[in-house]
C-alpha cells in the first residue's frame, strides 16, 4: 500500500533560516518481508583505554562500543537506568520493566553500552549541521522533528536503509517494529521510527450525533461510506443545523466553529491540493481557489461558521462542549480535555467532505508528526546501530498487542466506528504548512468577510513564490 503526501515548506523561526522541502509525493510503504535475525557484529579492534575510539566508534576500557543517540528530550530506559522509578513520569510497571529488562538483554546480546544525550530542539539542527557535515558526528543516530530530519536528508546526511541492508526487513515489511519514511524525489529511505504509539494523530470532523438525528439527517458516516459525503452536502446540513433558537435574529447553534488552520489544511487534503508542494505556489491554482470560495461561502454568505475568535483557544476547540456546535474540529486528546463519554449527547466523526477536485482514493486525512531516526552519515558500522536500536525498540518483543498501546485513544473515540475513522485517516498523512513559510500568510481576513478569496491570492501568491524562489536559487 502507498500512501501519497503533499509536503510543503518548514520555516523555523527559532534559529532563522528556511527550510523547504519540495516533494509533491512524502508517502509511507509497506512491502513484504520479516526482519533477518541476527545483525552484523560491528565490534571492530581497539587499544585498551577509556573511551577509546577506532574510526569514529566509541568503546568502553573493556571493549564495550558505545551507541549514542542524539535526542531533545530525555528518554528512557538506557544503560544508566538501573530501576523503572528512574523515569519521573513512569505509569505502568509492567511495561517499564518489559523496557528496562530489554535494555539488559541488549546491552548483552550485543556487548553495547547505549545512552543518550540531550541536544536540545535547537540543538539537534546545530549538530546535525555542524558535526554530521563535518564528517564526524556527535552521535550513533539522531532522534529529530521532521522539521530538522528532512533537511538533513536533503543535504545528504544520513544513510539509507537500502545502504544497510534493510530491504527485506521489518521496516519494509509487517512494520511491526520499525516503520519508514520515504521522500519522493529521493531514491532510497532514511528516515524510521518505532511503530509503537498511543495515540492517533488525526483531526477528524466531529459532529452532535443527536443534533443530526433530530434534524432527520442521515448520519453523514452512512454517507462517507456509500461515497456521497462532499462539500455540498455538508454545506446543506450546515444550514439546516446553524439555528436561531430564541428567535431574536441572534445565532444559538452554528453548524461548525474551530481553528481555520485546521479547517484550511483538511479542505486542501480534501480537494487533494496544497499551497507550497513544489517549486511553483499552489495558492492560485483552481483547486486551492475552490478552497477559499467555500470557506469564504461557509463563513460569509450563507453564516453557518460561528465567527471568528483568534483569543480563545478554548472556545474554539471546546464550544461543542455546551451543545452549541453541529460540526467541529475533534481529535483524542480535544474529547479527553472537553469531554466526550460524559456529555449528555453522542459524538460522532468522520473524515473530512469530498471536494470537486478530490476523490476518495487519493485524498489526504492527517499530517505526519513526531520523532524520527535517522544514522548520520560517518557513523561506523551503522547496521549495528540500526539493530540495537531495533531491538532495544522492540521491548514487547512483537507482542503488538502490547507494543501498539492505542487503548487509551480508541476510548477516546468512544465507538469503534469513530476511532476506525480516525485510525483510516492518520494512516493517510499529507503535509503542508502553508502557515509557516515566513509570509505572514494568514486567513483571519478572509473569514471575518475583510477581504474575498481572490484578494487574499493576490496578497500572498508572490511572497509565497518568492519563498520558494529564495530556497531554490
């Protein structure tokens, strides 16, 4: 199965620079094949002495090497970890020591000391960029946003999976220990993280299931499933469920309220377009226009958005809390703080309405997130990294029922019919950040009725072209 993603641009304000990644395809693949046991020794000759080093391997007085991994945060359980109570914020015994116990395992499988160091978030970009392209780095292998990771592929700092003799693994395969990344425009993979993950990273469109059945609408689930659930029939049961209650020419309820990012970026997957996914913006295309002329018709002609409040992050994410929103933008961890089985009406989700220009098959639902690896070019012996890390990962030894820990999410999610959704749709991620290329791009104008779609395309279509034309001269 492949899994096609927009990516657009990465502006990182924190230490000035840009950063752009022009790959119209970022997608997820899973092929056949199980992880080869065993892993190559990697333990290469060296003198008696602390610390010693041969290449750009580190080993301990008594022979041990020593895996380093870059991170910016502090992880656990490595090698100095003698007690699950070592990590402050531990939960659960049973799988603590389930981790712990197989850091023991691996340090003696592969006669490894594995430890960490705290980089920092700024901190990773400065290593990464200062002793990786110096031919020397800090560390065996980078934990890193993607925002530090794509570049570093991009200036071809990494090694690929294929160069490590991963292809018939795990990580191409079952995927149930390590899973990849791969840019479209590169020929191999560099990029791989653990598959294990508590929650589902997707914001789906929530909505009052008891407002729909009271209005005598058909659950709008019934209809993504039979293909008919477009932008059209949403806007006809924004309509009908956007009411004046008390009858003094005053909205009580509107049909959907939420951050507009959250609604641009999910409208763009749904027309299957973006804003910055090449070297050309996308802001004018017609899909994108579409976009704009429904957000534009929701909040500005037919009044069925509850207006905007760019002050308050509460009432935009937990309004429907009151029953005063049809729609609304939802996730797990927005029901876990607003609420969701102690609400006296039914939550319903589902994915986002077809647009004209988007199609079932190819639209986006989610974009990638989290922590990913990457092996530092000049790392020696890097399969023996990528198989330290991989069984030190593989603490439930592939037992997913216990690695892929998505119990508290799913009750989130209330029903099992909501969480597949949710589920269905972080597994179809795209990436576009329109909001974050330095431009000052923003759509507050546009939904508060000061300016019209094509205005707010002429304001930002050159300096969003002359971001992309800045990063690519």
């Amino acid at each position: 199965m492949e899994v096609q993603v927009f990516l657009a641009a990465v502006y990182i304000k924190k230490i000035n620079f840009v950063i752009l990644a022009a790959l119209v395809g970022l997608f997820f693949q899973s092929c056949s094949g199980k992880e080869a046991a065993g892993a190559a020794s990697g333990k290469q000759a060296v003198q008696p002495g602390a610390a010693a080093q041969t290449g750009t391997a580190r080993y301990t007085d008594d022979g041990k090497r020593i895996i380093t991994m870059g991170t910016w945060y502090d992880r656990f359980y490595v090698s100095k970890h003698t007690d699950i109570h070592d990590d402050p914020k531990m939960a659960q015994e049973d799988t603590a020591q389930m981790r712990l116990d197989k850091m023991r395992e691996v340090e003696k499988k592969y006669n490894i000391v594995f430890n960490y160091v705290n980089l920092t978030f700024e901190g990773v970009w400065e290593s990464i960029n200062g002793s990786v392209a110096s031919g020397a780095p800090d560390v065996d292998i980078y934990e890193t946003d993607l925002q530090f990771g794509i570049p570093a592929i991009l200036h071809n700092y990494a090694i690929s999976l294929e160069e490590m003799g991963l292809g018939n693994t795990d990580v191409f395969g079952s995927q149930n220990v390590m899973r990849y990344l791969a840019l479209s425009g590169q020929d191999e993979v560099y990029l791989f993280a653990p598959s294990s993950s508590g929650g589902t990273n997707a914001y789906v469109l929530a909505f009052n299931m008891d407002m729909i059945k009271a209005a005598g609408l058909a659950n709008p689930q019934d209809l993504y499933d039979k293909g008919e659930w477009t932008w059209e029939k949403w806007r006809e049961y924004l309509k009908i469920l956007t009411k004046d209650i008390n009858k003094d020419d005053e909205i009580d309820i509107y049909g959907y309220g939420g951050w507009w990012t959250n609604l641009l970026t999910n409208l763009l997957f749904s027309n299957y377009t973006g804003i910055a996914t090449g070297r050309t913006e996308g802001l004018s295309s017609q899909a994108t226009r579409e976009v704009l002329e429904f957000i534009n018709t929701i909040y500005n002609v037919d009044k069925t958005a509850r207006p905007w409040d760019g002050q308050n992050w509460e009432i935009n994410n937990g309004l429907y809390a009151d029953g005063l929103l049809a729609f609304w933008i939802g996730a797990d961890w927005i029901f876990n703080q607003y609420g969701g089985e102690n609400l006296p009406f039914k939550i319903g989700v589902v994915p986002w309405p077809r647009g004209p220009h988007g199609s079932l098959e190819e639209n986006r639902h989610s974009q990638p997130a989290g922590n990913w690896y990457f092996i530092p070019k000049g790392v020696e012996n890097p399969r023996f990294v990528y198989d330290v890390i991989f069984d030190w990962s593989n603490w439930y030894n592939g037992d997913t029922s216990i690695g892929m820990d998505n119990a508290w999410s799913k009750r989130m999610y209330l029903t099992d019919r909501n969480f597949a959704y949710a589920s269905m749709m972080a597994s179809k991620p795209g990436f576009d950040v329109f909001d974050s290329l330095g431009t000052g791009f923003n759509l507050t104008e546009l939904i508060v009725g000061q300016i019209s779609p094509n205005q707010l395309i002429q304001n930002y279509k050159q300096p969003i072209q002359d971001a992309l034309d800045n990063f690519f001269k």
